[in-house]
C-alpha cells in the first residue's frame, strides 16, 4: 500500500448551516481523501487520510475557499496513525448540540447562480428568486429558529422534487439551502400599472417598458420597496416624493458602469462587489452639483438580487431609492406599498413572498482604506460585534432620530438594522417590533437596560417601560459618553480614553444641550474637560431647519448685529426661548447661513454636508481661535470666533475661503482640547464619535493633526459614528456598571 496519512481537525467557528460541509466534501472528493466529518458544539471535527502531499493541501485549500458565511476562528491540526478506511462519512453530531443562533445577513446572488440564471439551458433560466447555500435571502425572511425553511417567507413554497434533491445531495451547491427555489415552486412576479390593475405578459419586461417611458415604478426588494426610475427623471420622482434636496442613490448595472459616473479605488470596488452590496459614496467625475446630488459624491450600488439583474438589463443606471411615504419607514407590503404610493409610482413590480423584517439598504464611504459606516442595515444586521467583554443579557436602547437598539449575547453585539426617527409612529411601532423579534429571535432573557438620558425621547420612555415591566436595572447613559464607548467598542479599547464627541443634539448631565463635547472617562464614569461657549437657539427646535436663526443669535451675542430691532432680536435681548445649546452641530448651521448659505435646509445635517463642500481646498490659514478656562473645562469662545468670521467678511474673503478656515480653526480647537485633556488626565488615547464626524474635511485632519501632537486617534470602522451608532456605546455603559 502507498504511504498514507491522517489528521484529525477541529474547527471552531461559524459552520454550521452556511455550507461548510459540502465544501468539505468537495474537497475530499478533489483531494482523494478518506475519513469523516461531525458537527461539535465550537464547530466541526474532521478526520481526513491520503496521499500525504494532498492531505497537506486541505486545510490551506479549506481557508481559501470556506463558504463566504462561514466564519473559522480557529482550526487545530494533529497527526494520528492511518486507519486504511475508504470514502467519506457524514457522522451525527456529538454532545448536546448548541442552540442554533446564529441569524445571517442576507447575502448578494453569487456568481454561480448569477451564470445559472443567464444560462437559456439551465433550469433557472431568468428565474428571479434563485439562490443557494452561499447567497440569497436570510434574516429579511427569517421568522424564527432554529432556520429551517418552515420558519422563514419561504415556507409557504414547498419545494419541487427537483429542488429537493438538490437540497438533500451533499455534493451539491444547494445542499440544505432552505430558500432554495426554481421557476416550478419558487415565488412568481406580478407586474401592476398605476391603478393597481395586474397587466398580463412578462412583468419584467413590462416594468422596464415603463422606466423607458419615463415612469417611476415601484419594486419590491429584499428589505423593503423601492421607488425606481432613470436618472435623467429623478426631478419627477423627488416631485412627486417631496423630496427636496437629499441626494439620490443610483443602482448601477455593473463595476464599468458606475465607474463611468464615478472614480472608483481599489477598496471602493471591494466594498461595491462585497456580497454585502451597500450604497457606497464614490466621488463623481463631474463634481458639480446634479438631479442626483447636490454634493461631489454619488451613492452607488450594484444589484444584489436576481430580480435587480433582470430588471438592469439593457440598462446601465437606475435610480433606486427607499419606498417610504414621508418619514415613514419603508413599505414592505404589497397593499400597503399600492396604497400608500398611489399616485406616486406608475407601475408596480410585485412578487408574492413576503418580507418578514424590514431592512433598508447600507450605506458607507471607505476612508482611509476601511468601511466608514454611515447605515449599518442589510448585509450587516444582525451579524454580531464581537466585543472583549461580557453583555449578555444586556439591551441598550438608542437614541432617537437614528434609532437602533443594540442587543448583547454572550460577548457579542447584535445590533439593530437602521430604524429611523422615532418621532414618527409608524417608526415608533416598527422599532418595538423589532424588539421583541430581536429577542425572542436569539433567545435572550434581559437582565439590564440602557438608554439615553434623555427623558423626552421615546427609547427612554421604551426603555423605562420595559424596565418596570421586567423589573430588571435601567441604566442612563448621557448621549456623549455613550458616542465615545461606542467608538472604543469599535477599536477595541477598554478605556479610559479621551473622547472628542462632535454632533448635534444631546442632554447633558447639567440639563443643558451639549455637543460638541471633550470628554475622559471608561464604562463607568466620565469627566467633561472641553467644549464650545454655548450658543442661545431663539424659538429652541425650530432652529433645526432654519440656520438662518441660528446665524442671528451667533451675531447678536458677538454684539455685531446691526439690522431692524425686530421680534427676533427682541427675543434674544429677553432671552425667552433661546435655550443655550454647545452644539457642533448648530454652530455649522449657524456659520453657513453667515457665509450666505440661505435657503432653508432640507434635512438635518445638510448645513454641515455643504459647508464641507463649500470649503476652498489648499487652504491652511485658521480664524484665531480663542480659548477659555471655565469650571475646569477648555471651552471655545464662540462669540469671538463669530467676530472672526465677520472681520473676513468685511475684508472681502470668499465665503469658501471662510469655509475653509473655519474648518481649520475647529481642527486647531480639536487639538488644544485633547493636549489640555491630555495635561489633566495622562491619556493620550483619543476617540472621535458624533454625526459631525461625517464631514470628510474634518475627520482627517483632525486625526492627522492629533497624530502629530503625539496622541493615538481612532475613528470608528464597524458601526457609525452617528446617533445610530450610541446603542453600542450605552449597552458598554451597562456592561461596565
Ligand atoms: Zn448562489
Ligand atoms: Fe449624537
């Protein structure tokens, strides 16, 4: 007999239920390799016998090709003398096996099925539901666990003899994929025209008959609706959206399309082709202002679904964007979509599986090689955050106008898809729904609860109720600090740091709106070291759309206001409703309207988005920044600034001149701040959180400039660095209490 060896492996890991061993059998077969595998409750023990040279091969083959939702931790390899067994075996699994949960997110068609579904002699011909164990629907179709096909959209499709086999052969590419599906059991479309009045012949075909017409068209996703059309008719759909000015994403039909739109780097196109398939902000070839988008950026995705390959066809662009009338959240149903955009769309392209959990489309920049999360939803959610730490049982609440929750479980994370502004109630309602699916889903029993300090919003009051209901602890978690755990969560530090929190709103522990924050502390406590004099809000939340107040109250308490004595400035001389605010946030608005940015914004955050891109780019000049010690805080002297601006002004400098140097002086207060925090605290670790850190102006010179002081910045990489990220920093709160 030939030479032969055996190994024995364990993996640990991921791998069950995500195809791990049907590849395993593939390889054998490949390698000639006899022995067997079991599924353990840490993952998957292996013996394997052979040629010597091909049982060496495996495991590097094994890590190179594991089923892209596997995830090995670690695998062990040990010789052990060859037994002569012949072929391969499927044992039952030993010890008590793990309750399975794990939930995936769902997963972008693979290339095999994407070759299957424009291959004429494949059974799945144009079949627009195909899938398999490596892609397809997941946690928007899971209704329970353990993830069997009766517990998920797909039940109510029983599969075809064919299907089954498939589904039941080791050797095959579908092998207990439990969406599997083909033209003979799968789910079917239907087109509808703008009356809701089903139209015979082929949906797609008559969709894309629209969308050349100029129509808008509704179409159902994997998450939720979009409202679809070609770009040169996105003024017709924001008309008829009331959208104003938020920019638009486009579905581009593939990498060469969206590349003649866009530039496109290396780590752009990994992030454009991950099967996670977000919206990525790629930077345009025309900056200039366009239907799609105010900003030099472009949001672009490619197709992730069958269904989106086959409606691209023939086209290379399609404006896709969330079908949610007026701050709602996106419609999933089909009634509800036929109603509720009556009037809106042209057609309707349905189908009849349903979506189980809403999940909107992800979105992200790439900044400095790595993913800058700005909506960590499909593709992501509810793949876990693995943390250092235990926080089991552990449920953290958010924030408000970017809610999201985060759930902890043993030492990971799971955080919530993108919820929206809970003000609304339809969101209200959808975020209490995914509460309670969140943890009768993984099974958690809540021991604590987290949330915002805030009494008004209404995660607070979720969370209080929830609190009294299960009478377990509520702790409260002021908005800054819970950004700046959130940020060290991301990076893996256990603290202390120091945190620089920029952004808009949140409550401060003395009752007064802060933002813009410089903070030391860990999970248990924090001290607040620096932050802005604050700025007066005349007439308190209607400032938020109106930067133009906020411009006012900057000027009236520099003392450089010299217009009418009108109702404005009588209420800023009395000081009747201008709560003070030391917010970043509304600084930004208040120096864009000051450097002519009029018009009323359209949504939140807009202000800082166009001064960003209003700065003139070479600029190294900073307005003087002036600086004040007070209650032991290294605080920005917001009138001077404000007379700074104006001096500029008056000496005739270009408002994206002013722009820039604005940005500037906030670096070089980034600076002081964290070396006066630095001289207090001996820490030189420093973490940037807050929606402010979405201006891509600020975040690398403010990291850079950092750096050279000799201070480690971290910015965030796995979740955002705005509201919706704060559900992870206050779930460490509670963990460190
Ligand atoms: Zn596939
Ligand atoms: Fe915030």
């Amino acid at each position: 007999m030939a030479e032969r060896s055996r190994i024995r492996l364990e993996v640990e890991g991921l791998v069950q239920g995500v195809g791990f061993r049907p590849t395993v059998h593939r390889l054998t077969t490949q390698l000639s390799l006899s022995g067997f595998i079991r599924n353990t409750p840490q993952g998957a023990e292996l013996e394997l016998e052979g040629a010597p040279a091909q049982v060496a091969q495996f495991v590097p083959l094994l890590q190179q090709q594991a089923p892209v939702l596997a995830r090995i931790r670690r695998v062990s390899t040990v010789s052990i003398p060859p037994t002569g067994d012949t072929g391969f075996h499927i044992l039952p699994s030993v010890g008590q096996a793990p309750p399975d949960t794990q939930v995936s997110p769902d997963v972008g068609i693979c290339p095999d099925c994407l070759r299957e579904m424009r291959d004429p002699n494949d059974g799945r011909y144009r079949h627009p539901f195909l899938n398999c164990t490596n892609c397809g629907p997941r946690f928007t179709i899971i209704q329970s666990l353990p993830y069997d096909r009766e517990r998920t959209a797909m039940g109510a499709f029983p599969m075809c003899e064919a299907c089954q086999g498939e589904y039941t052969d080791i050797t095959d590419r579908r092998y207990h994929a439990q969406p599997t599906c083909c033209p003979n059991c799968g789910p079917t479309l239907t087109y509808l025209d703008r009356a809701g009045k089903e139209v015979a012949g082929d949906p797609i075909r008559l969709a894309q008959a629209q969308l050349r017409a100029g129509g808008i068209v509704a179409v159902k996703g994997l998450g939720g609706f979009h409202l679809a059309c070609l770009p040169e008719y996105a003024p017709r759909l924001r008309q008829r959206k009331e959208r104003d000015g938020k920019p638009l994403a486009l579905m581009c039909a593939d990498l060469d399309a969206a590349r003649c739109l866009c530039r496109i780097s290396q780590e752009e196109e990994n992030a454009l082709t991950s099967w996670r398939r977000p919206i990525v902000l790629l930077r345009k070839r025309d900056p200039a202002p366009d239907v799609l988008s105010h900003t030099p950026e472009l949001g672009v995705m490619l197709p992730y679904t069958p269904l989106h390959y086959l409606l691209l066809e023939g086209f290379s662009a399609l404006v896709m964007t969330s079908a949610n009338p007026s701050d709602c959240p996106v419609i999933t149903d089909n009634q509800a979509a036929l109603e509720g955009l009556h009037g809106v769309a042209d057609g309707f392209l349905l189908h009849n599986r349903d979506i189980v959990t809403r999940c909107d489309d992800s979105l992200l920049r790439v900044f400095r090689g790595k993913e800058y999360p700005l909506r960590r939803s499909r593709g992501y959610v509810p793949q876990p955050i693995p943390l250092s730490r235990s926080v089991q049982g552990l449920l953290a609440c958010g924030a408000e106008q970017k809610a999201g929750f985060a759930l902890g479980k043993g030492e990971d994370a799971l955080l919530s898809q993108h919820i929206g502004d809970l003000k609304n109630m339809e969101t209200l309602e959808h975020y209490q729904q995914q509460l309670t699916h969140f943890r009768s889903l993984f099974g958690v029993e809540i021991t604590g609860l987290a949330c915002d300090l805030h009494p008004d919003y209404l995660s607070t009051q979720a969370a209080q109720q929830l609190a009294r209901e299960l009478d377990v602890p509520l702790t409260q978690v002021q908005h800054h600090h819970a950004h700046m755990l959130s940020c060290m969560a991301d990076n893996g530090l256990t603290g202390p740091c120091i945190g620089l929190v920029w952004d808009g709103t949140g409550l401060g522990t003395d009752s007064t709106i802060w933002g813009a924050e410089c903070l030391a502390g860990d999970a248990t406590q924090f001290q607040r070291l620096g932050s802005i004099s604050p700025i007066r809000l005349p007439g308190g939340d209607a400032c938020a759309r109106d930067a133009g107040r906020i411009a006012r109250s900057l000027l009236h308490d520099a003392g450089r206001w010299g217009g009418p004595q009108d109702l404005l400035t009588m209420q800023l001389n009395a000081g009747f409703n201008c709560p003070p605010a030391s917010s970043m946030g509304r600084l930004f608005d208040g120096v864009y309207a000051l450097l002519g940015g009029a018009s009323p914004v359209s949504y939140e955050g807009e202000s800082a988005i166009r001064l960003e891109h209003m700065a003139q780019a070479g600029v190294t000049q900073a307005l003087p920044v002036e600086l004040e010690e007070v209650d032991g805080m290294c605080r920005l002297n917001t009138p001077a600034l404000t007379a700074a601006l104006l001096e500029g002004l008056q000496q005739g400098q270009s408002p994206h001149q002013l722009a820039a140097q604005f940005m500037n002086a906030m670096v070089e207060l980034a600076v002081q701040q964290c070396q006066f925090a630095r001289e207090r605290t001996g820490l030189t670790q420093v973490v940037l959180s807050g929606g402010v850190f979405q201006n891509m102006y600020l975040l690398p010179r403010i990291l850079d400039a950092l750096t050279a002081q000799g201070l480690r910045a971290y910015h965030h990489s796995r979740v955002s660095t705005n509201d919706e990220g704060i559900a992870l920093g206050q779930l460490m709160a509670a963990a460190g209490r």
